[in-house]
C-alpha cells in the first residue's frame, strides 16, 4: 500500500492532490462513481487537514477506516493495512495484541 501511495504522492513531495487520489483509487480498484461531486466529495472527507492535499496520514487513516467498514481491500492489501496498524502500535509500545476488528478483518 505504502509503495502504491509512493507512485503518485513522489512527484508533490509526499502528497497528493484530487486528481492524483483519484487515479491511487483507481489502482485500488476503488473508484469514486464519478469525476465530479463523489471524487470532490471524497476528496475533502479524506483532506482532514483542509491544506488542499492528502498526505500519508490522512490517506491512511481513510484507507484503514474503509477496511474497519468492510468497504474495499481485499487479500493482501487488507492485509497489510492491518498489519501496517499492528507495527505502528508495536511502535509506539502500545501493542496489546490483534484488536476484535483487525480479527475479524482478517477472518474475513
């Protein structure tokens, strides 16, 4: 997931505008229904920080939460998202173990 995001974000120095969100959803097999209200709609519930760009956090956290919700990755790619969650706890010492969604996430 990270080298997909790398792809499109490497040419704004880490981010992403809407255009470029549009085509890493495409690569996710994730499109928005169409290329205006649902891709600007997207674009600003993902822009959390209201800069006019994605950055890595912000596309994560929205990629996780759609994992959380049952919207869209599947195999591998849920479950790296998973695990990329697990190694961020792990370090930041705030590992406990696999929580009830990443489970089921991943029984799923």
């Amino acid at each position: 997931l990270e080298s997909l995001w790398q792809v499109y974000a490497m040419p704004f120095k880490g981010r992403i505008n809407k255009w470029q969100l549009r085509d890493l959803l495409v690569a996710m097999e994730q499109p928005p229904a169409n290329e205006g209200e649902d891709l600007d709609a997207t674009f600003q519930e993902w822009d959390t920080k209201q800069d006019g760009w994605i950055d890595w956090d912000e596309f994560f956290q929205e990629v996780l939460q759609r994992v959380k919700d049952g919207i869209g990755l599947y195999g591998c790619d849920q479950f790296q998202v998973v695990y990329e969650a697990m190694l961020d706890r792990r370090r930041g010492n705030k590992f406990t173990g696999v929580s009830k969604e990443e489970q089921q996430t991943l029984q799923s």
